[in-house]
C-alpha cells in the first residue's frame, strides 16, 4: 500500500509525502523518520496525519484489465 500522510510543523511547514508501508502504524513511523532530525532538535513539534491509502497492485490490474 502507498499512504499519502500530511506533514505539519508548527509554525513553519505544511507538506505531504508518500511512502509504501504495510499499515497506517508503519507509514507514519516512515514519515516521522524522514523529518529532518535538525529541525527536531530546533523543538519543532510536528504533526503526522495519514491522508490516504492506495493499493498500487489493485490499481495496475485495474488498468491492465482495461487496456485488454
């Protein structure tokens, strides 16, 4: 599955990222580390809300079956 999670510092940054993960749990903890370990240490405190999920395999079979 690929997440789609919403990164928000506060008062600095609003962003999103995408990451391939096997559940909400592991994509947020994927977004997390990939927060700049810098800004942490500034004491950003940041927010992480998974914004979708999508199933790339379903998706690809989905479009094969309609290209055939």
């Amino acid at each position: 599955m690929v997440y789609t999670v919403r990164v928000v510092a506060a008062n600095l940054i609003t962003g999103t990222l995408s990451v391939c993960a096997k559940s909400e749990e592991e994509a947020l903890s994927k977004a997390e580390q990939r927060i700049s370990p810098g800004l942490k240490q500034e004491g950003y405190e940041f927010q992480l809300e998974v914004l979708e999920a999508r199933d790339l395999a379903l998706e690809a079979r989905d479009l094969a079956r309609l290209a055939a």
